[in-house]
C-alpha cells in the first residue's frame, strides 16, 4: 500500500520561506500525479498546487509566484518550496498522490506564519 510522509513544517515570520518534502513508499513514483492541498482551522482543504506525471503544473491563484512544487523521481519525492509566505498561508499541509486508480493522503505538517 501506497504511503506518504511530509515534513518540513514550521513557524516562520511573515516573508519568510519554508520548504516541504513528501516522500512516497513506491518505486512507481513517476507513474502518478502529486499534489499539495492545506487546510486551516475550520475551514475547507484546499489545492495549493499539482505536478502530473507528464510535468504539467498548476498552482492555486493565492500562492502563485510565490511557492514553486517540484518532484524528484529517483527519490519518490515531491517539494513545495513556500517563499513569501503570509500569516494567510497558516494551515496544515497534506501530500496527495494520485495513479487514476487511487487517492492517497499524507498525514499532514504544520506550517504557521506569524506577523
């Protein structure tokens, strides 16, 4: 079974940088489609940004210029390089990895932006 693990989370200043990793248990790691979702305190998870298996990346409007996502197959890793960052970007960050037949979800890092 597939497994995600994230870290990288933190308390930072705002304009400060941080960035995630999440690492997938899986050789086949090219084969799927990544993604980073955050969700605050009573509020809806939300897409921060999606890299494909094929490299096509897209990001949530709120965040782009400002974090950059990434993979790294050799390693089973995905990155969320975070600039910029603002006490709006407050919230818990999950990995998501998607192969068209499975969803699977990381347990979440912490990131807090203070002013």
């Amino acid at each position: 079974q597939v497994q995600l693990v994230e870290s990288g989370g933190g308390l930072v200043q705002t304009g400060g940088s941080l960035r995630l990793s999440c690492a997938a248990s899986v050789k086949i790691f090219t084969m799927y489609s990544m993604a980073w979702y955050r969700q605050a305190p009573g509020k809806q998870r939300e897409l921060v940004a999606k890299i494909t298996s094929g490299g096509s990346i897209n990001y949530a409007d709120s965040v782009k210029g400002r974090f950059t996502i990434s993979r790294d197959n050799a390693k089973n890793t995905v990155y969320l390089q975070m600039n910029s960052l603002k006490p709006e970007d407050t919230a818990v960050y999950y990995c998501c990895g998607d192969s068209a037949l499975s969803r699977y979800w990381g347990q979440g890092t912490q990131v807090t932006v203070s002013s």
